[in-house]
C-alpha cells in the first residue's frame, strides 16, 4: 500500500471497513483491489465539439492517464466546460465568457475536494479554461500540473499552402469581414478566408489569450517545461500529458504543493514572460485572480513596474507577423 503521506485525501474516502460503500460504488467504474491503495489522481479537462480549441482535449486526458496510472496512481477523468470567445462574441453570448472561468473554478475544485483526489492534472484548451483551472488548483493547494491543449496551425489558402505564405489565423477572419463591408473583399473571398483561416483542433494561433495564458502558467512553473510551446496536434503534446501524470506522482511523494511553486517572484516571472511576448492585457484580469486564490500579493501596478524594463521580443500576431507555431520552431 502507497503511504498515506501520498494518499492524505483518497485514504479518508476508501481505507477501512466502514468505506465499504464507497469502494463498492468505485468498482463499478473500474477499480481494482489495488487501486484503493493508489493516490487517486483527478484528470480535469473540457473536451467539446464546440471549439477546435477544446475538440482534442478528451485525447490528450486519456494520455495523461496513462502517465499517471504509469507512474503508481490511479486516474480519473472528469469533465468541465467551456465557451468559446471566438464563437459568442459580438453577441449577448458573450456577456457569460468570464463568468465560465469561475465556472470551470468551482467545477475541479468541487469535484476534486468531493471526492477526495490527492492530485490533479487539469488540461485546457480555450481561453477561460487556463485560468480557471489555475484558480481551481490555487485554492486547493494540492499536488498538480496543468497541461495546455495546444496552438492550432495556421490556416492557408490552397494556393499558399506547398510555399506556406501568408498564414492566417481567426483574426485574419474577422480582419476579413471588415474589407469585405468596404468593399474589398467580394462574397466568394470572404467565404474562401472563413474556409480556410482555422484548420482543425487547437486555440487561436496569435499571442492571443489562450497562448498568452498557456505561457504564463509554464513560466510560473505549474506546467512542465515547453508546454506552452506546442501544437495541438502531434507527439509531443501527448507525450506532455503522459509526462504531467507522471510529475503529479513525483509531486506526491516529495510533498511539493502549488503554492510551494507558486511565489510572488515565480509571478514577476509569469509577468516578464508574456510582456516579453507581447501577450494579450487579459494577462492582468487572470494573473491577478490566480494570485489571489494563491494567497500572494500581486497589484496592477506590478505588471506596470515590470513593464518598464522588460523588453518587447517577439513579432507575434495580433500586433506583429508571425503565429506561435512558428515561435515553437525555434
């Protein structure tokens, strides 16, 4: 049996005769007689066809699975939600975008202190997933990795894709139906832009808020080294998965805690980062919740202080050329 030091939520809910019940309840899903004496560790995630930013999301939990069942624990998958931003907006839809990120929240940090997971691995996709998520596993404090679904490729008229010119993304998009109402684009080009901009799974390919939260979580340190800089689609995005299971069991056994990782000088590093990027302003409403379900001090006026004397590095979309699967190439 795994020490309790690595079950402390998990042997509440199954040790013991008078947990029959409960254990009764867990085979029917699965469990074995070994299982029980595992750290059950929670996979979070929010797979949807309703976004390409999230429609990969319930693979890449499955391989998170197989990290953490790998390594010594015994997985369980649960799902949250989402919205997609791209979708909603400019409609009254929008209005419940920053509402689903407390949503997402209170959703893994019920199912999680419920049930009694000893760790998490939470996987988001879209952009109120990150933070949620982040504000989830703050406030629970327990051993966790969170795992960012991934940047889509950037989308390409057939005619630009053998040489891959001008690489477009949902901005080009709506950058596109302001030509077409002046009378730039015709009908048939704006239908081929909206064809062609997004080509299957993965979040919006700018420093939008998605990558832009995705890097700020990795430079906090609650993602595992490149995680922010991967596509959705391909290897090493599985392979992250499988890792972060893996890394929640060593998180286990060495007692290390999120808010063991999450200091105030590891948000000044989360700061330096995506101002280096040129990452979107909803950096400063999701940094600023984060630190405060981690109980660390964190202002608006620190992002301005830090902002003076960061450089600007990258040459990202909205404000510049290029989409974060070219900055992943190098």
């Amino acid at each position: 049996m795994a020490d309790k030091n690595t079950r402390p939520y998990s042997s509440i809910v199954v040790d013991g005769d008078d947990r029959a019940p409960a254990r009764s309840m867990l085979r029917a899903v699965g469990f074995t007689d070994e299982d029980f004496s595992k750290p059950q560790v929670g996979i979070a995630s929010s797979p949807s066809d309703l976004t390409p930013c999230n429609m990969h999301l319930g693979e890449l939990a499955e391989h998170a699975t197989v990290g953490v069942n790998q390594a010594g624990g015994k997985a369980i998958n649960f799902s949250t939600i989402t919205v997609s931003d791209g979708i909603s907006m400019g409609t009254k839809g929008m209005r419940y975008s920053l509402v689903s990120r407390d949503v997402i929240a209170d959703s893994i940090e019920t199912v999680t202190a419920a049930e009694g997971f000893d760790g998490l691995v939470a996987i988001g996709g879209c952009d109120k997933n990150m933070p949620g998520c982040m504000i989830a596993i703050a406030r629970l404090n327990r051993p966790a990795v969170f795992v960012y679904g991934g940047t889509i490729l950037p989308g390409l008229m057939p005619h630009d894709a053998e040489e891959q010119r001008n690489p477009m993304d949902i901005v080009s998009v709506f950058e596109a139906v302001g030509k077409h109402a002046k009378g730039e684009l015709t009908d048939a080009e704006l239908k081929e832009v909206e064809k062609y901009a997004i080509p299957g799974a993965g979040s919006c390919g700018g420093m939008y808020t998605a990558n832009t939260m995705a890097s700020a979580i990795e430079a906090l340190g609650m993602s595992l080294p490149g995680s922010s800089a991967q596509v959705a689609v391909g290897q090493p995005k599985r392979k992250d998965c499988e890792a972060a299971g893996a890394a929640v069991l060593a998180l286990l056994e060495k007692g290390i805690k999120p808010r063991d990782i999450m200091t105030r000088k590891a948000f000044e590093n989360a700061i330096t980062t995506c101002l280096a990027l040129g990452g979107s302003t909803n950096l400063i409403l999701h940094l600023l919740a984060i630190a405060h379900s981690a109980e660390v001090k964190l202002t608006i006026d620190d992002f301005k202080e830090i902002g003076e004397r960061v450089p600007l590095l990258a040459d990202l979309k909205p404000f510049g050329k290029y989409n974060m699967s070219h900055l992943i190439r190098i």
